[in-house]
C-alpha cells in the first residue's frame, strides 16, 4: 500500500511535469515556425510577417498545423541508448490552428500597428505630437480660408453684369454718369491697368496643363503605371479572425505615414526601383499611373497653397489697394462700387490662384514655403501676373517641403485606404522577385492562436503489473504575435 501510495504520487507529479513540459514544447515550436518569416519582405521593408501559403498560392492555415507537427516530433526526445530513461516521453496527437491574424486584417489597422512598431524606435511621441501638430495647423488654416474660386465666378458674374448693363445703356443713348469710387484711402490710388485681366489670365491658365506649369523643366515626369485591377481595394481580402486587443491611435497613424514614405517614393524623391515612382501620391489616390496621381496631388496642394494666400493678400492693405487698383481699371472708375469691390475680391482670389503656382512649383523643385506668407515671400504682382508664373521661384529657407504637405493630405485619408495602398506598393515589388510572382500581402500571417493535443501512457503505474489499458490526454494553448 506504501508503496502503491508512492508510485500514486509519483504519477501525479509526472503528469504535472508532463503538462508543462508540452506548454513549453508548444511555446518552442510556434515561436520556431514564426521565425520563418518572409526573408525577402524583412530585407525590403523591415517587417516581419509569415507567409500564411508557406510556399503555395494560397492561404492554408492548415499548412501551418502541419509544420507545427513536424516541429513538435522534432522536439519530442525518445528513449535512445546510454541516454537513460526519458520520464517525459509523451506524443503530439493533433495541433489546431484556432484563429489567425493576416496583414489586411480589421480594415487595415492590423498592418498599421505592425508598421507603427517598425517605426517606434525611430520617432517617440514628442516627435510624433510636432508631426501631428503641423498636420492639424495646416488643417485649420483651411478651416478658416476664403472660397477664392467662388470669389472669382462672382467677380466674372459681376462683369458679365456691368457689360450687359452698358451694352443697354449705350443702346438707350443713356450717357448718365455713375458715381465715382469712394473706398476709404484706397480710392485715391490710380487706376492702374494690369498687363492682363487676373481673371481672363486665370481662365487661359486653367485650360492648360497643370503639371505643365508646375513640374521642374529639367525633370521628366514618370511614365510608370501599374494594373490596379487586382489591388486590395478592388478584390475579395482574406481575413482572419485573431482580433487584436486595441485598436490603433492617432500615434500609430502618423508612424504608420512616416514608416511608408521613404519606401514607397514621390514626386519630389522618386523611388526609381518601385512598381510606382510617386508611392505617396498612389497612396493619396489611387490611380494606375505616376502622372494621373500625380495631378490630382498638385491639384489638392494648390488649394492648400491658394487659400493661405488668399488669407494672407486679405491683410496686406498695399496689396489690397493694388487689387482695387486693378479692379478699378477693369471695371473703369465710373462703375459701382459695390461691383469695383466684387471684382476686387475676385482679382485678390486670381493673384492668390497665381503665387499658388509658384509656391508649387518651388516644392516640387524641393524648396520649402512657409504657411503663411509675408511681402518679403510673396513672388508675384496681380499688374503682372504672366510674368511670375514664366520665372523661377526656388521657395524659402524656412517653411514647409512638399513631402510635409503630402503629410497633410495622407493624414485626411482613412486608414484602410492608406493601409491597402501600401500593401499594393509593397506586393508589386515583391512580385518582381523570382519565385514570388503570386506574392499576396493579404496572405501575410502576423499572429497565431492554436490548441495542441497531447497523449503519452503511465510510467509508473506499470510497476504493479500492466497499465489497464490508461493513457493520459491533455490539451495546450499558446499564441504568437510578431512584435518588432
């Protein structure tokens, strides 16, 4: 009986033994088969995901129950001669792959988190709160600008008026007099003629190519395209069900915009090598070409460009007093002045429109330009408007780059449309390497859950003369999840 009782007791403590050891053994292997990350995507991008078709076209996640299979049997140590008795041999019944967490995950915000991690050692919280802070100001200095597009159709509309109106004046023989232009002391400034009219300038202006009058003349603009068909916008994503325990902030948004910048290229910084040389204005908005993206980028930025300008020439009296000038001449001293002042503030939108393209130009050229301007900044003048936008302008040297205005752009965008671009940009470079050609990011595994099944017999309750048939089983758990 004592000694039943022993070996009874014995047992037991086997059998604790046992179910430790296969949680480490568990443990052990999953962390093994997560150490076959993708080497190539690691090289080109510093990311670690494991590749959830382990070698084929499709995700499989029983393909990784088999590896683990074989990882456990490798771990798994037998009798061998010389060796000594093994009190923890015991042999893997089953592994089952509970759930899994893949790249495209949660709208995105699964490759977020992995690119914010790639990142955090590289910009901390006070560098990302400055990032943050810039975005947020560019923001609202929009948030408080002047329509100036509408400003010029009601300084065009107000034109069109007068004209009519003297057309029938003149048909009638009227020849009364209007009242001369009373504005404070910016009507005793002569009325000053332009070169042009800022608002027919304007006109001719637009009907020509924008990336005509912006792009740098000693650069080429890439012809790169890419069949967006397939991308991960426009096809069926494999998802995964190993949801993550928080959701992303607005620190791992701006992490996630500056880890994909210098990998993905734009117009300012070409990457000469990618499926797309401007990544960050694919990025932005999608489309199969550098030139296509690149448009409508140039198009958002002079927006930006063209309200703080306007904002700016609406507290410069001088410049205030030379747009009334113009408007005056324009419209001639004997028009009302409630249509001198539409058509002024239509001018002030035009010069704005013009200094827009300059500061453009300027950024893509790499130079910086400040928010807000100052008279020593300002380029242009509304008497000759042709002329600033024929010359140079190399930008200031403070203010913001082109690369920090995309910033303002990527950040107004969701994280799912950042997320998947990126992962478009990062599959089509990845496919031009040998052997990847059917490379998919929404296969790329990023964390495992799993339960393992163990079995092994009695040791010692073969002392007292069989085993009767008993056979221990028992279940493990264990998770995996990359974390830079």
């Amino acid at each position: 009986m004592l000694s039943a009782l022993l070996f009874t007791l014995a047992e037991s403590a086997r059998h604790y033994g046992l179910k430790a050891d296969a949680e480490d053994l568990t443990n052990l292997a999953l962390e093994s088969l997560f150490a076959g990350y993708q080497r190539t995507l690691f090289r080109e991008y510093g990311m670690f995901f494991l590749d959830g078709g382990f070698g084929t076209k499709d995700l499989d996640p029983g393909l990784a129950e088999d590896e683990m299979s074989a990882r456990l049997y490798d771990n798994f140590i037998s009798d061998e001669p010389g060796r000594g008795i093994n009190l923890y041999r015991m042999g893997a019944l089953d592994v089952e792959v509970e759930a899994y967490r893949l790249a495209a995950d949660e709208n995105g915000n699964v490759f977020e988190r992995q690119a914010a991690e790639a990142m955090k050692r590289e910009i901390g919280l006070r560098a990302a709160q400055n990032i943050k802070n810039r975005i947020l100001r560019v923001e609202e200095e929009q948030k408080q600008a002047n329509d100036g597009q509408e400003c010029i159709k009601q300084a065009e509309d107000a034109l069109s008026e007068l004209k009519s109106q003297q057309e029938q004046e003149r048909m009638e023989g009227d020849n009364a007099q209007q009242p001369s232009v009373q504005d404070g002391p910016e009507s005793s400034l002569s009325a000053e003629a332009p070169a042009e009219n800022p608002l027919d300038f304007i006109k001719k202006l637009k009907r020509q190519g924008i990336l005509l009058l912006v792009f740098p003349a000693d650069r080429t603009i890439s012809q790169k395209s890419a069949a967006i068909e397939q991308a991960l916008l426009k096809r069926d994503v494999a998802q995964g069900c190993f949801k993550q325990a928080e959701a992303p902030g607005w620190y791992e948004r701006i992490l996630m915009q500056e880890f994909i910048k210098p990998y993905v290229g734009h117009a300012a910084a070409p990457k000469e090598d990618g499926a797309l040389s401007y990544g960050v204005e694919y990025l932005l908005f999608g489309k199969g070409s550098d030139e296509e993206n690149l448009k409508k980028t140039v198009r958002r930025i002079l927006l930006i460009r063209e309200a703080a300008n306007f904002a700016y020439l609406q507290t410069n009296e001088a410049k205030r007093a030379e747009a009334l000038a113009a408007a005056t001449a324009i419209a001639g001293v004997s028009a009302n002045p409630l249509v001198i002042g539409v058509v002024r503030q239509g001018i002030l939108a035009a010069w704005a429109y013009v200094e827009s393209i300059c500061d453009v130009k300027a950024l893509l050229a790499g130079g910086k330009i400040p928010l807000l301007k100052n008279a020593a900044s300002w380029q242009s003048s509304v008497f000759h408007l042709g002329e600033a936008v024929a010359g140079t302008y190399a930008g200031e040297a403070e203010g913001l780059s082109y690369e920090k205005y995309l910033d303002v752009l990527l950040y107004a965008k969701p994280v799912k449309q950042i997320a998947y671009r990126s992962m478009d940009l990062m599959e089509w470079r990845m496919q031009k390497e040998n052997g990847l050609q059917d490379f998919r990011m929404d296969r790329m595994i990023v964390g495992i859950k799993l339960r393992a099944a163990y079995e092994t017999e009695p040791l010692f309750f073969g002392f007292f003369g069989g085993r009767n048939n008993i056979n221990w089983h028992f279940s493990t758990k264990a998770e995996y999840v990359y974390e830079q």
